[in-house]
C-alpha cells in the first residue's frame, strides 16, 4: 500500500476536506492558557466521560494471525515481531488523560501493553535516527520526534479498561502516547519507521502541528 491513505467515498474526502479547512483557519485555537502543573484540562478542551471513536472510516480487521510490528530504517537491529513474540515482552499498565485535537479530553484511559521503551531496546535506533513515521493497517502515519516516543508512558497496548483493545479504538494493537494529541496515537499500528529527518504523516501533510503538544495548544502547523 502506498503512504498516504487512498480516499475512498465523497463522504470520507469531504470529511478530510472539512479538518483541512479547520487547519488552515486555525480552527479551535482558543489562545487561553492551562498550566499542567496546575491544570488537568489542556486549553480549549472540553471533558467527555466515554472514549469516542476517531479515524478515517476505515476499521481494518487485524486477525491476531496477521498482528505484528515492524521495527525498520535508522535502527541497528531491524525487526518483525509477531502477536507471540509482542505478548512474550513484559507488559505493564499506564493511566493516562488522553486529548484529542478536536477538543475532548478523557481522563484516567487504562491501557496495558508494552512500554515503548523496551521496544527500543529491542530494534536500538541509530544516533542519526531522531524521528519516526508510524504506519497502521488502515494507511494512516503519523510523525514523532524519537524523544516523543521514547518515554515510559507510552505504550503499545493490547488492553484497554481491562479487555482486550476493540477494533474501533485499533485492536489487536495501537500506540498511545498521552503526552500529544491523540492523533499522534495510530490505532491497528504495523510498522514504526526510524528516520534521520522529520516527515509528515496523513493530517501533518494537511496541515496539522508536527508536534502536537495540547498544552501549547499546538493544534495546526
Ligand atoms: N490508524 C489510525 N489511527 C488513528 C486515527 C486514524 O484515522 N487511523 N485517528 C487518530 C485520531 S484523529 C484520534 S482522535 C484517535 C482516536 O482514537 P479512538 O477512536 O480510539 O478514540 O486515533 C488516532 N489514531
Ligand atoms: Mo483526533
């Protein structure tokens, strides 16, 4: 499949076509300020009680036969693992408010999974690597700095409240990253891609923050 998602559907193109527009009027930036140390709700968010569900209108069905990560580019040991080989890793349980660039926030999201940081162990990203794409089954990228991705709250989850991760929040496996907006977080996640030089992913090439940092309400780029 190639990079980008292929569109399908007026109603999923004008749905892309509506964000992009948001994007470039800067759509949703409130300008108020939140403090995280003493603040729980970044700026311009609104709290909601249920996980909503977020993506392109596509759910890929990952059977677990077909499940795995791919650690590849910048890294010294490149790297297949398989639904076995992933359960085989340690597992660990992180409690995290998640943001969505669309303005809700959910606090206290448990997730169980690998932490991210073993998995770097594993594939050891060169010096020269400083960032990656993230790939999913359903076409969708997303970009990170390394040092965003390695952190101990991240995790490749399996889990979620307890069960196993539903397909509409990107069972078998997904990312979670807290720390950024949610879309930094790809669901039904394949591969994560080591490079020397940053690359936008699906929305950053539509005009979305590289970064994504909520509380610097870092929304658009
Ligand atoms: N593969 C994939 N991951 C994705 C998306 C997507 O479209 N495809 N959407 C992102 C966005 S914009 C959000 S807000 C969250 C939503 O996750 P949820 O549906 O589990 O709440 O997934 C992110 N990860
Ligand atoms: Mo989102």
């Amino acid at each position: 499949m190639s990079d980008d998602v292929k569109i399908e559907g007026s109603l999923r193109e004008k749905l892309v076509r509506v964000k992009e527009m948001w994007a470039r009027d800067a759509r949703l930036i409130t300008g108020h300020v939140a403090d995280p140390a003493r603040d729980r709700l970044p700026p311009g968010q609104t709290l909601v009680s249920d996980l909503p569900v977020l993506d392109l209108g596509i759910q890929p069905e990952v059977p677990l036969s077909a499940a795995s990560l791919t650690l590849d580019g910048l890294v010294e040991e490149p790297a297949t693992l398989d639904w076995a080989a992933l359960q085989a890793l340690p597992q660990e349980e992180r409690v995290n408010d998640i943001h969505c660039v669309t303005q809700w926030s959910r606090y206290d999201c448990r997730w169980e999974g690998v932490p991210v940081p073993a998995l770097l162990a594993l594939a050891r990203p060169k010096p020269e690597a400083r960032f990656v794409v993230l790939h999913a089954h359903d076409g969708y990228t997303t970009n990170l700095p390394l040092s965003d991705l390695d952190r101990p709250e991240n995790l490749v989850a399996f889990l979620y409240d307890g069960r196993p991760l539903p397909r509409r929040h990107g069972g078998p496996l997904r990312l979670v990253v807290p720390h950024l907006y949610f879309w930094k977080s790809p669901k039904w996640l394949k591969r994560i891609q080591f490079l020397a030089e940053d690359k936008p992913g699906f929305w950053e090439v539509r005009g979305y923050h590289m970064r994504g940092d909520p509380w610097r309400e870092e929304r658009y780029g």
